[in-house]
C-alpha cells in the first residue's frame, strides 16, 4: 500500500504517497493512541461525509487527544484528496494519532497528527451477494469498563484482527463475535442484524460501535414498515433466524449464508434492504 504514486493529506497539507510517513518512535505504534474512520464516495460524493468527521472527533475525545483540525477541516480534507487522486468511487481512510514527541506510557507532549488518504476498494467480501459465511469468533468484546468501546479506536482492532485471521485460517470470510457476557455482538469489521418473521433484531450497541451504515439500515427498514427491535441477543437465538446480514461502510449490506453450526436464507428483506442502502449512498433514494 505504500510504493505508489498518489496524495495523501498529511497534517493539513497533500504529500506525495510515498512520503506520507511516520517515525518509528510515534506513540501510536507503540501504544495504539489513534482514532480512524473509513467512508465510501459513490459518484464523487462522500456518504455521510460529516457524520464520519464528527465521529473521528468524538473517538479522540474519548481517547483525550487534542485535535488540530474541525470537523470541517477533515471534511474539506478528504474532498481534496478524491479530488488529487482524481477518485470518483473510492473508500476514504482518515485517521488521527499520538506522534513521537514524548515516549512512554504518559503522552500528554505529544502532538495529534491528522492523515486522509483514499483509494479504490470494491466490494469488502468477494462472496457478498451470494452471502458469506463466518465462523465463531476465540475472542469477545470487551465490557465497557475495560476498554473504550465507544470511540472507533485502532487497540480495539486487535481482537478483531486476530479473529479474522483465525476465520480465514479455517476457510470462512469472516468472524462472528460475541461480547464479554455471551451475547451475539458484531463482526470483526461490520454490525449484526437478523431476520425473523419480517421483523429485524439487532444487538444494542452497548460495547461495540453503532455503525452509521446501521443507523442509515434502521431508518431504512422503518421507511419500508419493518419493525426494527435492538435488544439483546444470545446465540442460542440464531437456531431460529431466517435471515442475517451485516453492516459496515466498507461492507455495506452483506448477507450471510451461516454463521459457525447456523444457517440462513439470503432472503427478500435482505435483498429489498441491499438495494435500498445502495441506492440511497447514489442520491437515487431521498434522505429523509
Ligand atoms: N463495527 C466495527 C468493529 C467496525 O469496524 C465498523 C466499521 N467502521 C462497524 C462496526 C460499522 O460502522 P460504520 O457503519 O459506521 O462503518
């Protein structure tokens, strides 16, 4: 990803691709004090551009990091780096972080420093329409006492990361978590949400990220009549559920096939909600 010709915005100015590094003393590496967010533009237009920006502030202020740039200064940002690649649909990768200005555990010197950077990426599962299939998760979401679990941190990917790997190992696309106390979380990458008699059940975000791409399904499902229940969901559950889906940015809407010993269908509700999302993210569907 990183021998290629191109611009990345670097701490308020465009740097060439190549240049865009940091030093090997940078807190972040060594104690993971960065914040990311991940966005798609359709058509040259960010979806939800702002709603990305805010949350990126939100996740350092959680993190207690000082940021250098508005919300509109990063908004600004990744419209200038589609524009200097000369990107159309791509996925935008903005990402903030503790620089090598103090070292050790106590980071209070350090500076934030800001990055955006883009590139084409189609569909994040090559299987997508056709469903993917996960395995089990080794590893649960943390409480929210012991990590924080509201800010879009690069630490809490490690879980992640090594889940996936773990899955891919033994041949699945990705990996279904559960959170601390056994109940059905999310993916390594994406939200959880199920079908079952008509009606969709997804896990109350209340140790993993309430994804904007899951709020944006929420609204859409309401707009098509279908009552949408948050609650708790136990594994056990999945025996009875017709259809499961994922969302994410990058994943969009994403059907599963099955999910370690459950299987489901890759039915209508998911599909009429796939096609929803994806027109909605082209302007072919009102926001409202
Ligand atoms: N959970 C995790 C762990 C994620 O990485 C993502 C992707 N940001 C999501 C959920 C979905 O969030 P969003 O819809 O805002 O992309």
């Amino acid at each position: 990803y990183d021998d290629r010709d191109g611009k990345i915005w670097y701490d308020g100015k465009l740097v060439d691709w190549r240049d865009a590094n940091v030093h090997i003393l940078t807190h972040a590496m060594h104690y993971a004090s960065s914040v990311f967010e991940g966005q798609r533009a359709y058509g040259g237009t960010v979806f939800e551009l702002t709603r990305h920006s805010q949350r990126l502030h939100k996740s350092a202020k959680i993190m207690g990091m000082s940021m250098p740039f508005s919300v509109e200064e990063i908004d600004q940002a990744c419209k200038d780096v589609l524009e200097a690649n000369g990107l159309v649909d791509a996925y935008l990768r903005p990402v903030a972080w503790r620089g090598p200005e103090e070292m050790g555990v106590a980071a209070q010197k350090t500076k934030t420093h800001v990055a955006v950077a883009a590139w084409e990426w189609g569909d994040y599962f090559a299987d997508k329409a056709k469903g993917i299939r996960l395995d089990i998760a080794p590893w649960r979401r943390p409480a929210p006492y012991t990590a924080p679990v509201d800010a879009k941190a690069a630490g809490l990917y490690m879980i992640c990361t090594m889940s996936k790997h773990h899955a891919a190992d033994r041949g699945f696309d990705d990996a279904l978590m559960m959170d601390w106390r056994g109940q059905v979380a999310e993916a390594t990458g994406a939200n959880a949400f199920f079908v079952k008699d008509g009606v969709l059940h997804t896990p109350t975000p209340d140790c993993f990220l309430n994804g904007i791409t899951r709020q944006t399904v929420m609204d859409l499902a309401k707009r098509r009549g279908i009552e949408v229940v948050e609650r708790a969901i136990w594994p056990e559950e999945l025996e009875e559920m017709q259809q499961f889906f994922l969302t994410g940015s990058a994943a969009e809407v994403t059907p599963v096939r099955s999910a370690g010993p459950w299987n489901f269908e890759v039915g209508e509700l998911t599909l009429g909600l796939m096609n929803d999302y994806s027109k909605l993210v082209r302007g072919q569907l009102s926001n409202s």
